[in-house]
C-alpha cells in the first residue's frame, strides 16, 4: 500500500486484561487490527502501558504492509485507569518523550467513552454490567458524569460478579440459619456445586480467599443465568431482577447531570448496554422496569432506548482521537449499533 499523503488514525480500548487497536483510515475503514495484553496503567504503570500500546501500533502498521516510520495523524486511548486527568496528562506528556514520532494529536480518556464513540455521534450512557458495572454519561457539550466502577470490593452492583456473590451469599445465610431464604435454595446450590466441582460449602473457601479470581468467579453467574432462564428457578430470577434494579439506579446516580436535551432526543435516553449479564435481559428486565418507573419523579427519564453495540470499541477511541486533532471521522452508527430494548414511563 503506497503511504503517500495518507492520514492514519488509531484507535485502542485498553482493559485491565486485554487491549484492542484498530488503524483506520480519514475515510473511518478500518485498514488493520492488533491485540495484545491489558493496559491498565495503575496495574502495571505508565512505562508498561505505553510500551505494550507502541508495539500495537506497530504490529498494525506491518499488516497493514505500512512503514512502522509513519506517524499517526492522532491516537486515540480508551483505557481502563483513563479517568483522572491527571493520568490523562502524565501519558500525554510520556508519549511526547519517549514515542516522539507515534502520533501528532493525542486523546486519552476512560475505557467507557470509546463504547459511546463507536454508537453514538453526540452524546449518551454506557451502561457496563460484564465481569464488573459501570455507568458513564457523556453530553452533548462533552461533559462527564459517573456512576459506580468501584471495583468488587466497594462497587461492581448488578455485574457478574455481584450476582455470583448474591446466590453464595444467600445460600450460605440459608444454611447458616441466619437468614433464611423464603425461595427454595436447592437449585442455587447445585448451580454453584457444579460450577465449582465441589461437595460442600468448604469446598468454596480455597476459591473465594487463597485462590481467587475475579473472572472466575464473576464465570458463576452464568450457570446461574442459565437456571433462571431455562428452569425458571424463583431465586435465580429474584437475584437477576434484583441486578435489573440495581443497574437502574446508576442511572438515577447520574439522573441530575443528564442534559434536558438528551433525555428528550427521539427514543428517549440512548444507553449503550456492554457486557454478558445483558445476554440474560429478560431477567434482568422486570427489575429494571420496576426501579425506572418507581424513581420517574426524581430523574425526569420518561423513555429510554437501550442498544447493543455491533462494532469494535476501538473505533470509537479512533474517532475520539481524530476529534482530538480537529477532525471528524466518519463512522457508520447505523450499523455500528443495534436497539434491543425501547420503553416510555407514565407517572401512576
């Protein structure tokens, strides 16, 4: 491919396990990919994290059958650890040293805003409920709102991992005789029996303290999901409309700092859902139904439109770095993005 005149741009959705870089053209197609390990700067520092980004960047290039000399027009970083801006400058400023010549414009932002780019061209919510939860608004004036992100130990309601930890927990109170559970709690306990090949609940403790693994873990909740959809199991769907609930109220967290415009834009309040515990909506949904309508007076959400994103969100963390640099890119939002979920909410 001739490098003549041509204006590159890169895109990366850095997580704590896994990163994603897309090269893509000023035209938005997509000329290369490359993957690697996580790139969450408070994990394994700044240096690391450059470090594994610049040999991305550089892995695209070869497939691209481009000279790895080439200078990106600007770079785009969607990264786990990407909120605070004061990380935001100490990677800019680390880039301009020791990466002089990767790229021209630089943007750096939070793992979040290039799932939103990808979608949406102006503004809206990631809703985050895989492994973790999250809940990120985005307006149209480019201002930030959080809700949640906490991580396991303080936060993470309605993810995977919380919803493992609800059935362990409600078993074990259960037979522990301090709470107990008014649901039928057998078939919980198979699930988490079988999940973890054990024979009884001390077979649980090596997996929860010594040995835990929060991927693992959260691998739980869908062998519950699974018991609630197929067997219709009363506990595993009350846990499941309880995580509905719950991922609602991120977004009466974040209610007060909407914009008036976005939540009356045609389809109500677009909300980007990522992560596997949306495969399981109908579980979640009556939770989620219940706790929008209950809080109506105080958000001010009357309709919302829920979608699931079709594309990479590396290409969102593109188009964040081109607008860095004064540029629009065009992306098919159409395409890039599928509505799963509409509804409008009347007072009573």
């Amino acid at each position: 491919m001739s490098c003549e005149n041509i204006v590159l741009y890169g895109g990366v959705e850095g997580g704590a396990s896994n990163t994603k870089f897309v090269l893509v053209n000023s035209d938005g197609k997509i000329l290369s990919s490359s993957y690697g390990s996580g790139t969450n700067q408070y994990l394994i520092g700044v240096e690391e994290c450059l470090k594994r980004i610049n040999s991305l960047v550089q892995e695209a290039l070869v497939k691209a059958d481009l000279p790895t000399s080439i200078t990106l027009e600007a770079l785009g970083m969607s990264l786990s650890g990407g909120d605070e801006k004061s990380v935001q400058s100490e990677i800019k400023e680390y880039l301009r040293t020791h990466y002089p010549n990767l790229a021209r414009h630089y943007f750096v932002g939070s793992d979040t805003q290039s799932v939103l780019a990808a979608a949406l061209p102006n503004g809206g919510v990631v809703l985050i409920a895989g492994t973790g939860s999250n809940c990120q608004l985005i307006n149209p004036d480019g201002s930030l709102a959080r809700c949640g992100g906490w991580g396991h130990l303080i936060g993470d309601e309605g993810s995977a991992c919380w919803i493992s930890l609800k059935a362990i927990k409600i078993f074990f109170d259960h037979e522990d005789g301090m709470f107990p559970c008014s649901y039928d709690v057998t078939a919980v306990k198979d699930a988490i029996y079988k999940y973890y090949d054990i024979r009884d609940r001390s077979g649980l403790l090596d997996h929860l303290y010594t040995n835990f693994n929060k991927a693992k873990f959260s691998g739980l909740c869908k062998e519950l999901a699974r018991v609630g959809l197929e067997k219709k199991d009363p506990l595993c769907c009350e846990i499941f409309k309880e995580a509905g609930k719950i991922l609602a109220r991120h977004l009466y967290g974040i209610s007060n700092k909407i914009e008036k415009d976005l939540k009356e834009r045609v389809g109500g309040l677009p909300i980007v859902c990522v992560g596997s515990v949306f495969k399981s909506w109908d579980l979640l949904k009556p939770g989620f139904l219940k706790e929008m309508k209950s809080v109506l007076a105080e958000t001010n959400i009357h309709e919302v439109t829920l979608l699931r994103l079709n594309s990479e969100a590396s290409i969102g963390a593109a188009a964040l770095g081109a607008h860095a640099s004064g540029k629009a890119l065009p992306l098919d939002y159409a395409n890039n993005a599928t509505v799963f979920f509409h509804s409008v909410f009347t007072n009573p």
